[in-house]
C-alpha cells in the first residue's frame, strides 16, 4: 500500500463547511491542549495532530503544558508562511492534502565506480507502480485503469508504465530543482483536468478500445506546478497509433505479429480484419492551465529525432517563460468573471422584478375571482330568501290544513340549505395586499 493510500479517507471531496484558517489554529493549539482543542471541535485528537501537520501548524512539543504551568515553557516558533498550493483552511470532514512521504533509509554498498547512477525517485511517484496495476481492466492492448484515482496524471499501458514513470520523475524532479514543485491539486481550490488527446496523429474518428468506445482513466485531482503563484497542470500520456488487427484463434492480434505471419492459409479462411487505436509506447506531455475558463497548454511528444527525457529542460524554460502570459490571461478571466457576475446580478434583480410584478398581478386576480364567487353565492343566498318569504307571505293565502303542511316541507328545506349569511362570504374576502406584498415599488 502506498502512502496516498494510508493517507485519505473514504472519500476525496472538500467539505462545504466555512472551516476554520491556519492562523486560527495555530492560535488555538499553542492555547489550548490539543486533547481539550479536538473535544471541543467534535475530532479525535490524532485527527487534529494530522490536520496539523498538513497545515504546516507547529505543535507544542511533549511535556510544554507541564513546563508552562511552572513558567518555564519555551517561546513558539512562528508560523510558517504558506506557500502556493498549500491548504490554508480546514473544515471537519474535508480531506486533508497528502504529506511526502518518509524517505527510507537504507545501509549504503560500496557500489563499483562503473555502476550507473540511478535518479532518486520523486515523492509523489514513491510506491505508485503496485497502485497503478491494480486495474479494472487486464487488456494487454488497452490502458491500465486503476482502481484508485489519488494518483499522479499518467496514463500508460502495463507494458510501458515504468517508462512513463521514469519520464515523470524526470520531469517531476527537474520542477523540483529549479524551485517548482509538484503536488496534487489542492482540496480547497477549484481545478480542473485539462482533457488530454491521446491519438499519436489526431483523426477525426476514434478507435480505441474493444468496441472503440474504451474509456481511459483520469485521476480526481489534476497534478500541478507553480511557477511562481500560478498553478500549472501536468500530464503524461502514452499515445496511440492506428493498427490493424486480424480476428485470429478467438482473439483480435496485430497484423504484422509473427503469429498472423506463421498462420497457415486454412486459419486464415474465416478471420477477417479491423482497425483500432492501440498504446505505442511513445508519449506526450502536456501542460495546461487548471483555472476554469483559461484555455492554455503546451505539449511535447516523443518524436524520431527526440525523446521527452532530452526534452525536460526545455519544458521546465517553456513553463518558467509563460508566467507573465499566464498572469495576463488570469487577470483577464478575473475581470471577465467580474463582468459575468454583474451581469448575472443584473439579471437575476430583473427576474425578482418581474416575478414580483407576477405575484402582485397573481393577487390581483385570485382577489377579483374570489370577489366574483362571492357576489355570486350573495345573489343565490338573497334569491333562496326572497323564495322562503315569498312562500310565507302566500300560506296565509291557504287554507289551515294545506298550511301546516306546506309549513313543513318549508321547514324541511330550510333545514337541507342551511342558514346562509350573505355578510359571511364578504368577511372571508381577501384583498390583493392580504395576499401579497410587493418587495419592489410598482410603476
């Protein structure tokens, strides 16, 4: 297991809790036992110390609380200052940027003067390979797709993942030695991973995978540089050339392999052929800016001429040359997300106009319907009682015996139609501003 592996948690997304600052914390840990600290702030205590230490926050050391109650505690050490890239905020439930790992130190051998020096492996490429090969898919000729997707960007096949890893810590350490390094995006900014081409030649169709419709890995996080303040993405792709392949023995081989060249012509009767997008074994690098909205890269790819290790030191020239292209294109965005927000505040304060206009025209005429109903129920409540006393004005008309049983069947109906109170329906009447009241002034 790697140590991104150890690292995170079951998932790998920022919390949407405010959080609380690095200068907060520092404050509250050189304050407050951080057994007491992680109480109040619903956490275990080890979880804090991690949160700590990938916050870059010192921590009082061991035995400082039983020295500070005698007055002999020693001074803090300052807070460091965060470098680009860095986290600077931490909210319970976030996932916590991953720590380099600790190099192992081994007992040297005396080597012999002819044994050729191999580079040191970057830390983010430290126990990747196992990672990587644990796919979901075990195509000889398709791309590695790893379970895990915290891993540095590099797309490769398993036959030339340890090229692809070894042009990555080149690249990677190279970075490193002029003062940019290389980490994963952080949890607490939003960038995203450029799309890559994987095609050698690009076409307008594509042909990759079994049924030419495969998918390649990506990771969750870009992987990123600054060059100065600007983060920079960085991607390693093996690309992929156009091969025929011939339906052979149940399986699909290249056409120039010795096995279609050894078969006999009877093997040959029902095989048929096709074309697909297979890894080559070269690659192409690729940088690009993981802010939304700004469309910039650069690539290199392996050519007859050159590879991408003789290529490293002019990519790291190329990335350190475009920091004031970079830097104008950011504050371009800036000013263009500026405008968008305007506009988008214009335009939702004119939908809120409008929607009010709709309520108060909505009250308007739920008000009148319900006035109508009412005037209506008023004539047929006052047409049922001019009917009553009009029967009780003609019984005295009537004979005695006729009378009282006209008398009931008056008071039968009475008792089926109920009382009936004009002066009830008006009460029950809602004007327009009992319905709803403006929130914008009306014209």
């Amino acid at each position: 297991m790697s140590f991104h592996e150890c690292y995170m948690g079951p998932e790998d997304k920022p919390s949407s809790a405010a959080g609380m600052a690095r200068e907060d914390l520092y404050e509250r840990v050189w304050t407050t036992p951080i057994s007491h600290l992680a109480e109040e702030l619903g956490v275990n205590h080890y979880l804090l110390a991690r949160v700590c230490q990938a916050l870059n926050v010192p921590r009082p050391p061991a035995g400082y609380w039983q020295k500070k109650a005698v007055g002999k505690e020693e001074p803090r050490p300052d807070l460091p200052a965060a470098l680009p890239g860095d986290q600077v905020r931490w909210a319970r439930g976030a996932p916590l940027p991953v720590p380099p790992p600790k190099r192992v130190y081994r007992r040297m051998e005396r080597k012999a003067t002819d044994r050729p020096h191999r580079p040191t492996r970057h830390p983010l490429l430290i126990g990747v390979d196992e990672s990587y090969r644990k796919s979901r898919t075990d195509e000889k000729n398709e791309f590695l797709r790893p379970y895990k997707y915290l891993l540095p960007d590099i797309v490769a096949s398993a036959d030339h993942l340890s090229a692809a890893l070894d042009i990555a810590n080149q690249i990677y350490n190279a970075l490193d030695q002029r003062g940019h390094r290389v980490m994963f995006a952080p949890v607490d900014q939003e960038m995203r991973r450029r799309h890559v081409d994987e095609q050698e030649v690009p076409r307008k169709d594509r042909k990759y995978g079994r049924y030419q419709t495969g998918s390649i890995w990506s990771p969750r996080r870009p992987t990123v540089t600054y060059v100065g303040s600007i983060p920079v993405g960085l991607a390693l792709t093996e690309m992929t050339e156009r091969v025929t392949m011939r339906y052979l023995d149940g399986a699909y081989v290249r056409e120039d392999s010795k096995l279609v060249r050894s078969a006999r012509p009877w093997q040959l009767t029902n095989s048929w052929t096709t074309e697909q997008d297979l890894p080559c074994g070269r690659f192409r690098f690729v940088a690009y800016c993981p802010l939304a909205n700004i469309e910039w890269s650069a690539s290199w790819q392996d050519t007859q001429s050159a590879d991408l290790k003789s290529l490293v030191d002019s990519m790291v020239s190329r990335l350190e040359n475009s920091e004031t292209e970079l830097q104008a294109l950011i504050i371009a965005e800036e000013k263009a997300a500026a405008q968008r927000r305007k506009e988008w505040a214009e335009a939702h304060e004119r939908y809120l106009r409008q929607e009010d206009r709709r309520s108060v025209e909505r009250a308007l005429a739920e008000s009148k319907e319900q006035l109508a109903e009412i005037m209506q129920k008023w004539a047929a409540a006052t047409a049922v009682e001019r009917f009553f006393q009009e029967a009780e004005k003609r019984m005295e008309q009537v004979d005695d015996e006729r009378r009282a049983h006209i008398q009931t069947r008056l008071a039968l109906a009475r008792a089926m139609l109920g009382e009936q109170d004009p002066l009830a329906f008006l009460s029950d009447w809602l004007a327009p501003d009992e319905r709803y009241q403006p929130k914008y002034p009306q014209a």
